[in-house]
C-alpha cells in the first residue's frame, strides 16, 4: 500500500463525485472502509455527530439501505430521481490522525427535477486511508452551507 | 353572500374547495382569521434551558422572539424595534440579557422592556421609555408546551386543548421518567400550502404506500410494528380542531406492559443500558425510546408526532416550512437519547427515509390542485362511521381540523 498524495486523494474525490451523479451506487458503496462514516450535519461545529442530530449519520448498515431505498423504485422522491450536476474543487490537505490523509474541499451540486434547478453548496471533509484497492473511504462529512436552515427534500447523495 | 358565509361554503363536512390550496386572498384571510386569534405554538421549554435564554420563532408570518427572562419567567415579544422597526434578534437561539438593535441602539431586556436609547438628550422630553417595549404576546404553556396568543381574550389554553391534553401527557411519557428535551431539528420546506401538512399528520391511509421504501429499510418486527393501518388503530375528534390518531395501540401507555419482552431492534441498546441500570429501569427506558404509537395534531400548527414535534410555518399560499424536532430524555441514559436520534435521523428529515417522499407527495398535491377551475379535495373516507371517531385511516381528524378552519374563517 503506497502513501496517499494530494493528487491521488483528488483523484478519488472526483471518481466519488462522478460515481454519485451517474448514481452508480454499488461502485460508491465500494469505496467505503466498513467501519466509515457518511455525515451530513444539522449543527455545523458539533464536537461529536454521534451525539447530535444530524441529516445523515450513516455507518455500513445505513448506508446499505439509504443504497437499497434509493434504487427500489418504491421512494417516490427517488423515481423519478432528480438529475444532478457537481463539482468538487478548492482541495486543501490538513493534519489528521497517523495513517489518515484528511482533505477539505468545495462542492457546488445543481439539482434538476421537473421545472426546477436548485443548488447545494457544501464544505467537504474527507478521512481517506490507504487500502489495497488504492485509497478507501473512512469518513466524509459535508457540511452544507446552509445545513442548519430549512432545507428541501433531498432524493439524492450529497 | 358575505365573505363570511362564502369562506364556510368552501369547508363542507366531506370535502373541502381546492382554492384552500390556491387562493392567496384565502391564504391572507387565513393569517388574520385564524394565526391571529387562536393558540399558536412557539417553543418547548426545554429550547430555553435559562434564565436569559432566547430562541426565534413565528406566530403565522409574523417574527417573534421567544424569552426566558432572569426571573425564569417566558415572554414572546415581536421581533420589531419600536424605533424604525428593524429586527432586534437574528441569532436562531442563544442567551443574552439585552437585546440591542443594530440600528440606532435602542436595547430592550428580555421581558421587552425599552432600557436605553442613544443620545437621549435629543429626544428632550418627547421620548416616554414605558411607551415603547417590544409588543408582548399573552404566553401559557401545557406540559413544556409554549404557545402564544395576539388575543387577550380567548380561552386559556389549557381549555382550548382540552381534551388533547391527556393525550399530551401520555406523549410525555417517553421522557421515560426523565422529561423531554428537543435533542435537535430537521428543517425543510415544500412548495405547498401549510393546510397539506396538517392534514398529513392525521394521515395513516398513505402510509404503507408512501412510506414502502422505509418499510423494507426495516427488519421483520419493526416492520409488522409499523403496519399502522393493521392494529385496531382508531382516530378521533379532540374538539377546537385537534385530533388523535393511533396507529400503535400497543404503544399508547409505555408505562404499561413494562414486561413484554424486548423488541430484536433494541436489544443491544437494553444490553448497554444493563450496565449501569437495575432491569427495571432498563425496560422502562427501552420502551419509551421508540417514542408513543399516536399522533397528536393540534389546530394550527403543532402535532405530537410517535417520537418527535412537528411545526408547520405558513409562509405563503404556495410554500411552507416544517421543523421536525427530535426529543431525548433530558439527563437519560447517552445511549438511551442516541439511539433516538438514530431513529429519528432514521425517517424524518430532508434526507430520511420517510420526509422526502411526504414532501414530493404534498408537493405534488399543490402541482395537481392548479388543475380543474371547480374541483374538491375529499374528506369523506370513514364518514359513515360516525363523526367523532373511526378506524385509523379515517379522515375524522381532517374533517376535525376543517370544522376548526370553518369555524375560524366564519367568525
Ligand atoms: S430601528 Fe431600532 S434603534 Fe432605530
Ligand atoms: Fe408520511
């Protein structure tokens, strides 16, 4: 297993990025280490999600399902899914704990369905960790801009 | 026919006018009809934990700010400086002693009384300071319940919810002995009018459709739990515009039936919660951590909902917003209050398992009603049951509600 670089860690968040708007979900759940967490907070400095309230606070069990519901057909607010659009930018690596490569980045998602465009713009927190597939994913949080505002539906993966 | 007569011949017992939905002169009549004369929820107690704390909240679209002032007391003041009207809070939630507008500096205490104003000397003897408080709301509250009033002269509260208030105090009952606290809150809104949501919470015939993918995200037991419409469930009429409806028998008292064994979804939980509690404590939080098996939907804007409180915010004819607010067991067992905020993330919210679809549903009920010039939404399933109560996919509830509305909309 060889060290995670900046450019390999943005090379995986745009594969991230694209397997979720091409909504290619088994590839997406794949990326996951199976003790990770997906976390898309409501309190924008919790000191520990697991305490608060979140819009998603999902370990492997969880994500299986949000995966299962998104695809059954049986979510009305997921078929027809809306189309989405995004992109990922403004990388930064920080310090992080040994053996994990933290970045911080940008991501603006345009969202279409039926006659309306709307956007979503998020700080996102990747934990990525070397694995033998390459880089694996310990924990993304994305901390939407306006996260602790009333929001939409979302029948989507941010 | 006077407006009067003409909104009531718009609410019939088995049906309502589309234009409920539509009609943005209804909409407006509506605020001033019914969100200006009655009891309008503005907080849980809880969300002021001291003495000069304060949260944001709304009486229909009006701005105010709800206060626990230094001697405890609560206040909900108009969010309006009486100098030139700029808003005088615009922190969600926080404490302070003082409120000070950043517009000329005029600062108020959190009972709303006017403290200091800059450079008094140039108002010379024209400026009386007893004059000008934040306009203050008459306040009562129900079981942490904080509701308020623009009316000086209606009911008390406790007799406008009259009969709900039993059912209230058996919702409390999943403090589990410790209280309620709001634990956090999912905020979303639809492009849909506000009454779609109030008829939502009285809704148990959509559920197993809506809500399929939920259903399937369950295991086996859980799933049988929540197949609402097959339990013997019953809504009924509370009176003022209120309703009950149970889905879960089983779950109406969780102090009863503390014996029954422990549901597969919770075992883990009762393992921990073993640790460092005697068995019996163990069920009694265990039974209470899924929250009650009903529905409380109280007229206008507030519904006790299983395992958490849902607010309506009207904001237009045509776009609402709604706060669903987890509740935990104030100083309970971590594991205890974090397994509710698991369930709770688990279907509500702009991303559970549920919420979304319910959102798409009303959002579509407001695209479909601009169809038809002279068409009518129904309320006629269980009619024949009687009109006080029938069987848990019944529209008794939104014919409670609509009842209310006429009423309001008739005075
Ligand atoms: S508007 Fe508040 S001090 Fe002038
Ligand atoms: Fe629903």
């Amino acid at each position: 297993m060889t060290a995670i670089s900046l450019p390999s860690a943005m090379e995986f968040i745009w594969l991230e990025a694209d397997l979720l708007d091409s909504h290619d979900y088994a590839a997406w759940l794949a990326l996951w280490t199976a003790t990770g967490h997906y976390i898309i907070p409501t309190e924008r400095d919790a000191e520990d999600y697991a305490a608060v309230l979140n819009v998603v606070y999902d370990d492997q069990e969880m994500r299986e399902a949000r995966v299962k519901r998104l695809q059954s057909g049986l979510s009305m607010s997921a078929s027809p899914a809306a189309r989405t659009v995004r992109t990922v930018s403004r990388f930064r690596a920080m310090d992080g704990a040994a053996g994990v490569f933290v970045v911080r980045c940008a991501q603006h998602i345009v969202e279409y369905k039926y006659d309306r465009t709307r956007m979503l713009a998020a700080d996102v927190l990747f934990w990525l960790v070397p694995a033998a597939s390459g880089i694996s994913l310990q924990r993304k949080v994305v901390t939407l801009i306006n996260g602790d505002d009333a929001l939409h539906g979302i029948g989507y993966l941010l | 026919m006077d407006q009067q007569s003409a909104y009531a011949a718009l609410a019939r017992e088995d049906r309502v006018h589309t234009s409920l939905y539509t009609d943005p002169a209804i909409f407006d009549a509506e605020m001033d009809r019914i969100f200006a004369n009655t009891w309008v929820w503005v907080a849980h107690a809880s969300e002021l934990p001291t003495p000069n704390s304060y949260k944001m909240s709304h009486v229909g679209l009006q701005p105010v700010v709800v206060t626990r002032d230094k001697e405890s007391q609560l206040h909900v003041l108009l969010n309006r400086c009486r100098h030139r009207a700029a808003s005088v809070c615009e922190q969600k939630r926080g404490r302070a002693q003082m409120f000070v507008c950043r517009y000329h500096g005029w600062s108020y205490d959190m009972t709303g009384r006017l403290r200091a104003v800059p450079y008094a000397a140039g108002y010379g003897t024209e400026l009386n300071k007893e004059d000008y408080p934040l306009v203050s709301l008459r306040v009562e509250t129900y079981a942490g319940l904080v509701f308020a009033t623009m009316r000086d002269d209606i009911q008390p509260l406790a007799e406008y919810l009259g009969p709900a208030r039993a059912w209230i105090d058996l919702f409390m009952k999943q403090g589990a002995g410790f209280g309620i606290k709001v634990a956090g809150e999912h905020r979303f809104r639809f492009p849909g009018n506000w009454k779609i949501q109030l008829e939502n919470t009285t809704d148990a015939y959509h559920f197993p459709i809506v809500h399929r993918s939920f259903l399937t995200s369950l295991d086996e037991e859980t799933e049988g739990q929540f197949d609402v419409l097959g339990q013997g469930g019953w809504i009924e009429d509370l009176g003022n515009g209120h309703s009950v409806m149970v889905m879960i028998p089983d779950l109406v008292d969780l102090e009863a039936n503390l014996d029954a064994p422990i549901p597969e979804r919770f075992q883990d939980l009762a393992a921990e919660l073993a640790k460092t509690h005697a068995p019996q404590e163990v069920r009694r939080i265990v039974r209470a951590v899924g929250g009650t098996g009903f529905n409380i939907n109280l007229f206008p804007n507030v519904a006790c909902s299983m395992a958490f409180f849902r607010v309506l915010r009207p904001i237009a004819v045509n776009e609402t917003e709604i706060a669903h607010m987890a509740l935990g067991m104030a100083g309970g067992p971590e594991a205890a209050n974090q397994a509710r905020l698991r369930l709770h993330e688990h279907f509500q919210g702009p991303m559970g398992f549920g919420s979304p679809d319910d959102a798409e549903g009303w959002e579509r009920v407001q695209r479909g009603a601009a169809a038809g010039d002279d068409l009518w939404i129904l309320l006629n399933r269980g009619l024949a049951q009687g009109s006080n109560t029938g069987d848990v996919s019944a529209e008794t509830g939104m014919r409670a509600a609509y009842r209310m509305w006429r009423r309001m909309m008739a005075q």
